[in-house]
C-alpha cells in the first residue's frame, strides 16, 4: 500500500513521483475506493477537501493510487480465476484420463468378442461344435436378475440386491458394462458441462455424465436427492422406509412418480430401492433401481392414471476433489415402456438423448447453478435471492404440469366437450392445491374466484425447430394473444374492488420484457412482461394501466439436441411476492427426431413481416433452412380462475380461446417452415440479398473513407463474401438509423450475441437504451463530430443488452455510412473486445 519515497519524508512528495502513505491514509483511501474506486478529478478535490488527513497529498497523487489500487484488484482477480480454471483443467484432466482408460477396456473387451464370434463362426461353418462350450455375451446385454435367485423382503435381502445394484452401478459409471457414446454436439472442455455420453445398443434407454462441480460431496449428494428441485418432470418422490445397514449406508424404499411431458401420453410410477453407502477410497455412491416381483422384494400395487416403468441400476458417484469441489459421475438408465403411447410419440420414450437433456445434464446443471450462485452470494437486489427466483421458476413449471396432467387427487376432473375432441376442458373446484391461489392478502381482501379451468390440447408440428418457433411466440405476443384474455386473466388472481368479475380491467398491448435472472448455461430465462395499456372502466377512463407477466422459457438454443421448447407464464401482482398466487399457462415444444436442427439463430427475421403481407409481398432478409423433414409435439395449456357459477361461459370462451391459438400457431408454422422459405424467391437469407450485400459493401468503404484503413482483411471482393465476413467479424458491429430517437436497424452475429436479441427485436431497440448515462453524454458529445468529421473514437464504458445485462467494452468506433450519392444513409458502432460484467 506505500510506495517509496526519496528522501525518507512520509508526509512529503519528491517531485510530484514518489509518496509513502501513513496507516491512517491507507484506510481512508480504501474505505473511499470501495464507495467509489474510479473518481473524477472533481471528485477526488472533493475527497482531499473531505477528509483532512489526505489534504497534504496532491490530487495527481491520490489518482495513481486509485489506478495503482485499481490494477491490483484487477491482478488479484485474474489471479484468482486462473488458480479456478487451473484446478478446473486438473480435474477435467483427471477424467479424461479416466474416460481413456475405460475406453480402452472396452476396445479390449470388443476386439475378444470380436475375435471369439470369428473363431465361433468359422467352427460353425466347419460343423465343428462343443455342446459343452458356452457362447460369451457381450457386457450389458444379458439380465443381470435372472442370474440370481430371488430374495425375500428382510434387511438381508434387501441388503444383497442393494450390493447387487452397486456393483452393476459402478460397472456402468467406470467400467466397460454398456457401450458409451459421445453425445452428439457435446464435446468435452473447461467451459463444458461434462463429459457426457449416451448408450449404444443396450436395453432400454440410458446417458452418462461426468463433470467438476465447487460443492462438497454431502452437499452434491443432499441436492441430487431431492429431485423434485431439479428434474421438472418429477412430480414427487415419497421415502416409505429407511433401513440402516451395518457398514454406514441406508437403504431407501421410494414410490417416485414423472409427469406426462403431453396430454397424448400417460404419467410414469417407479418403485425404487436407494442404496448410499461410501466407498473405501471415501467416494460417496447413490445407486438405484426398480423392485421388481422376481426379486421377490416388497411390492407396490399398480396406481391409476400410471405406467409403472422400471429404471435400472443407475445413481451418483461422488468422489473429494482436490482444492474443495466433487468429482461427480451420473448415470440414468430407464425402461420408459414406449408401448403405452402412441407410435408417433415413441421416439421420447427411445431415445436416450432426450433422457440425457431432461434428467443427467439438468442434474449437472442444477449442481453448477447452486454452485455460481454460492460463489455469488455478495450480490445486491434480486441477485441476493437466486434460491427465490428459482422457486418461482420451479412454481410454474410444476403448476404448468399438473394443470397438463390433471391428476384427480389433485382436485382435477373432466368437462363434458362440445362435440369437437381437440380441446380438452378440465375443471378444478380445489385451487388451494394450485399454488395457494385462494390465499389471503394482507389489504384484507381474498381472491375472488373458487375455481381453476383448465384448457388444453396438442398438436403435431411438421418441418418447424422448436426454438425457433418458441423464440416467435415469445417476442410476438400479439400475434397470437388476446388482450382482453390477458385482462381477464390478470384480474381473476388480483385483488381489489377493480378486480370484480365482469369488470373490463384495461386494453393492453405494449409488451416489456424485463429480466430477471438466467441460468449460467443461458438455457432458462425467468422474466417479467409488462403489458402496458389504458382503462375503459368511466371511471379510470384513458388512465394508464400495468399488466404483469412472469413468464419462464427455456429451449432457445437451436444447437441443442433434444431439448424441450417451453415459454410458461403466470399473471402476477406487481410486488412478486414470493408467496403469490399462480396459474401457469403456456406452450411445451417437443422434438420428435433426434437429428440435429440445421438452422440459424435469426430465423425469425423476416417473419413479421411474411405474416403481414403475404407471400406475395417484400420481406426483409432471412436465413436460409437446410433441414430435412422434423418433426415435434406441441402441448398448451391454458389455466383460468373464475366463480363456479360462471363455469359454462368461463369454459365455451377458453376452448375458443385455445382453438383460436392453435390457428395462430399454425400460421406461424407455416410461416416458419423450410417448404414455405424455399417456395418464395423473396425469403433468401441474409448472406444472398442485394440489399444486406448492399449495406455491408457502404459500411466498408466508409470505414476506409474517414480511418484509413480496411475493416475487413484486404483481397475480399464479391458482396456476398464482404458481407459474409462482416456478418461473422469478432467484434460488435451495429446500424443505426439518422432519426431523432436513432434505433438499430442491422447488427452482424457479435453485436447480435451482445444485445442479446435477434434481427427482428433489433429495431425495437433505441441507442440510447444501451448506454449507461455516461455514454450518453459521451455519445451527445461526439455526436456532432461524427456527423462533421465522419467519425469518432469513444472511449472503453458499459453498455447494456437488451435483457438488462451489462457488457464491458475496450473502445468503440463510431462512422458515418455513405452510400452510393455520398449521402449519410446511417451511423455504424464497432465495439472492440465486448464482453459481459
């Protein structure tokens, strides 16, 4: 904290270059720097004046003490963080090796079998056979239960099957007894989630994970228990007995039911025996598998409304980390019984990649959220409640289900149809089971309604990535949404005189998304919508009106492989409570075909305007679709609170309501889909337009106009390739129009992933939006520069993204874009080494 000084005086200053700081000092300076560790000049004259004891320390010195103290911290942090990766690559290290070594027993154990089927083979065709030999079968395929004798229900018994279920356990998470895959799209790395595997030829469907998370391995092992937390097809799962055993473990009999992910398929049951024991080297295991009647164990009678399926020997290995952290191998392995759906839905229950994205790699997930979020814990508003925040997550995927599934102990029963079987109307007279909505609030009044209806259906969705289509209805709302639904809906969980039912709440249509909070992964946004609007009541005629939406979603990575598409919403008072009533509804999207979606992140970009104007109209640029035929289901489910005797209209108006939504979304589809792309000249992506082609050749000469050089490497000719290159240059590169309030009008991918949007929220956006309120007297600066001179550089700041979120640059360039008159046609910003706080 002292820095030398010439001549030995404490107090004095050697030519302006050298001063030592008393104690005193030091603690003032760092108990300023932690209010403020970047002042202004202005400010740190305030400093000097404010506190005395720094008065004989000119200002020219107290600011190198704050850049000195700044690049500190600054060495400490990225001291710390690659000590983290460093133990990171140690581990990753550590299981790539042992990964290695597995796969070369199973390469052994292959080329055996390999060569004893050649030598049996040929003695076959010799007619040379020995009786008294026995066929080898490979590892994994042979049942492991028929091996055995069957067992009674006693602790001993109970005990030998939960041994027998370690073993074959440990034979999947380490050895060589089923064939592991690498994961399509999944490739092994220190910004990974794992390593992570799916089977190959073995009974039914079954995934692996390995991964590094930064918690203990008791605390990994209490939160992958509680699977309800983080499996969200996991309805509940109920302890029915514990036995100690001799050696320190327990044994768990468990009764665990998984909702129906649509109306088109039953709900599954498992009966389970859970082993936990630690191992002699101090790894931690949890092992499970099914009771079934052939180990004549206890049995659990078959539940109405359930498919009982079997799972495996699967569970946890949890072994110490060295540097604190577990070392984490996860291994789900299931029998779905896929004859109870329907042919078309078979592929969900077939597929162990769509196991692996919904049970290991959430289980993964799960365990690094909690992780960050541990390590996160000095956070300030809403970043100090992350357990809150996905609560209300967990509420409305959960409450979402049940209205789906319609349990009838859960108060849920069918309503008579009006002839026509693709919405199905449920009605709910116990809505304290959903979500407490008949609560009391604290102003005195209760909720108004005493029931729950529920409207729901499926369909079958050809040629169209659920992301994709997800991402549309998520920034579109209008399109396919009611407002006075929307009104309705707010107003029945509400309370208040205003709220009384009949009673027009307001026309609402402006949508605001305001975030807030997101996994580490970016595979889940919880989100606030806004809907703004005005009364039509007399007496708050032409008032202004707030509607609230808290709103999930989840699936808008189109890279992703098997990943379930859902964006579920709830109406919301406007303090959040984290008690507040809910009643979820929204769209669940599920792929059918395990082929990868080979499609763009900004396919929606020309969508608006397809849907306004027709094929026959001119869209803006979109990108093209090189997808053979997918396919996918999509579940939606409308929930409405009303007064039992207004049951009859609540419910012809929801049916309505759905059907009418399931034509919107079919129009989108249409929209969307590679056939209807490749069928109209005019959807051409943006890499084949003239104008984009146009635009990017404007951007490049003008940069090399006002700076002097090239912006994109010399020798690239051709507007296709110029713009090619623009579109995937590292740093952000964005348009924006010459308007009194200027919003971006293009953005290449960078400034895309920077603003968090996609080209068609693009120009929803306003720059001013984005900078913080130093940018934007810094940009009011050197906006008449840029209009005279032709360009300007800013300085390094933060901005923000479209979700709220700020992002650090170096430094920004700022030019005028001519066209082919030389007229100014937009203003276009570069912002180098972009990166999010």
């Amino acid at each position: 904290m002292a820095m030398s000084c010439k001549d030995g005086n404490k107090h004095g200053i050697d030519n302006g270059k050298y001063v030592r700081y008393t104690p005193e000092q030091v603690e003032a300076l760092e108990r300023l720097y932690h209010e403020c560790p970047k002042p202004s000049s202005i400010r740190r004259q305030q400093l000097i004046r404010e506190c005395p004891i720094l008065s004989n320390i000119e200002p020219k010195q107290i600011k190198v003490w704050f850049q000195n103290r700044r690049c500190r911290e600054k060495q400490r942090k990225e001291a710390s963080r690659l000590q983290a990766v460093n133990r990171k690559l140690t581990a990753m290290n550590k299981l790539l090796m042992e990964e290695n070594d597995r796969l070369q027993k199973q390469v052994s154990q292959l080329v055996y079998e390999n060569g004893y089927f050649r030598q049996h083979t040929q003695n076959t065709t010799l007619g040379a056979k020995d009786a008294s030999c026995e066929p080898v079968v490979p590892s994994g395929q042979h049942n492991l239960a028929s091996q055995h004798p069957p067992r009674d229900a006693s602790p001993a018994g109970l005990l030998s099957i939960a041994e027998e279920t370690l073993t074959e356990f440990l034979s999947k998470a380490t050895g060589t007894a089923v064939e592991w895959v690498q994961m399509p799209g999944m490739k092994p790395g220190p910004d990974s989630i794992g390593i992570v595997a799916i089977s190959h030829g073995c009974p039914g469907v079954a995934a692996r994970a390995c991964g590094l998370v930064g918690l203990e391995p008791t605390r990994v092992a209490e939160i992958l228990k509680d699977q309800p937390s983080w499996f969200r097809d996991c309805r509940a799962v109920d302890v029915l007995n514990v036995l100690p055993t001799a050696n320190g473990g327990t044994i768990e009999l468990l009764y665990m039911q998984l909702y129906a992910p649509t109306t088109l398929a039953p709900a599954r049951d498992f009966w389970l025996l859970r082993y936990t024991s630690v191992l002699e080297d101090g790894s931690l295991v949890i092992c499970e598998r099914s009771l079934k009647n052939t180990q004549n164990g206890p049995t659990m009678p078959p539940v109405q409304h359930f498919v009982r399926a079997e799972m495996l020997p699967s569970g946890y290995l949890i072994r110490p980390c060295e540097g604190g952290g577990s070392i984490i191998h996860i291994v789900d392995h299931m029998d779905l019984e896929p004859w109870s759906v329907p042919e078309v839905l078979r592929p969900l229950y077939e597929s162990s990649t769509v196991l692996a994205q919904k049970m290991t790699m959430a289980a993964l997930r799960q365990l690094r959220q909690i992780a960050h979020e541990v390590s996160q814990s000095n956070g300030t508003g809403w970043s100090r409640r992350p357990a809150a925040l996905r609560s209300l997550g967990q509420r409305l995927t959960r409450g979402f289900n049940e209205a789906l599934n319609g349990f009838n102990d859960e108060g849920w029963s069918v309503m008579g149809n009006d002839g026509m079987d693709d919405v199905t109307i449920l009605v709910n007279s116990s809505p304290d089971k959903l979500m407490g909505l008949n609560i009391s609030f604290a102003n005195g009044f209760s909720a108004i309604s005493n029931a729950v209806l529920c409207a729901r259906a499926s369909m079958l969705l050809q040629n169209v990535p659920p992301a994709i289509l997800l991402r549309f209805l998520r920034e579109h709302r209008s399109e396919w949404a009611d407002n006075n639904i929307d009104a309705y809906s707010a107003a029945a969980v509400k309370v208040g005189p205003w709220s009384l039912p009949g009673s027009r709440v307001g026309s609402f249509g402006n949508q605001v998304i305001l975030p807030l909070a997101h996994t580490i992964e970016h595979e889940e946004f919880l989100e606030v919508i806004k809907l703004e609007g005005i009364g039509h009541t007399p007496e708050d005629a032409m008032m202004p009106r707030e509607m609230f939406l808290l709103q999930l979603c989840s699936g808008m990575d189109e890279n992703a492989i098997g990943t379930c598409a859902e964006l579920i919403f709830a109406p919301i008072d406007a303090s959040f409570a984290d008690d507040a009533p809910l009643l979820p509804s929204g769209f669940r999207i599920i792929p059918l075909d395990s082929g990868k979606e080979a499609s763009s992140p900004n396919r929606t970009l020309d969508l608006a305007s397809a849907l306004e104007i027709g094929p026959a109209g001119n869209r803006a640029p979109n990108d093209s679709v090189n997808s053979g035929c997918s396919r996918s289901v999509m579940t939606i489910a409308f929930e409405f609170a009303f007064e039992s005797h207004m049951q009859e209209h609540v419910a012809s108006m929801a049916r309505q309501y759905v059907r009418s939504i399931i034509s919107s979304v079919q129009r989108v589809a249409l929209a969307l889909s590679p056939s209807h792309l490749s069928s109209h000249g005019g959807l051409r992506s943006p890499l084949g337009t003239p104008e984009a082609q146009t635009l990017a050749r404007w951007i490049c000469n003008s940069y090399r106009c006002y700076l002097g050089v090239e912006l994109l490497k010399s020798g690239i000719e051709g507007g296709e390739l110029v713009l090619k290159t623009l579109w995937h240059h590292s740093d952000a590169i964005m348009c924006c129009s010459l308007k009194a309030l200027p919003v971006f009008t293009f953005a290449n991918q960078a400034g895309l992933d920077m603003l968090e949007t996609t080209l068609v929220a693009l120009q929803d956006i306003t720059l001013e939006k984005i900078f913080d309120d130093h940018g934007k007297k810094t940009l009011c600066s050197e906006f008449p520069q840029i209009m005279q001179q032709g360009f300007a550089c800013l300085q390094g700041g933060i901005c923000l993204s479209s979700m709220g979120r700020p992002v650090s640059y170096e430094r920004a360039v700022a030019w005028k874009v001519l066209n082919e008159e030389e007229n100014a046609h937009c203003i276009c910003f570069m912002f180098v080494n972009w990166s999010f706080v």
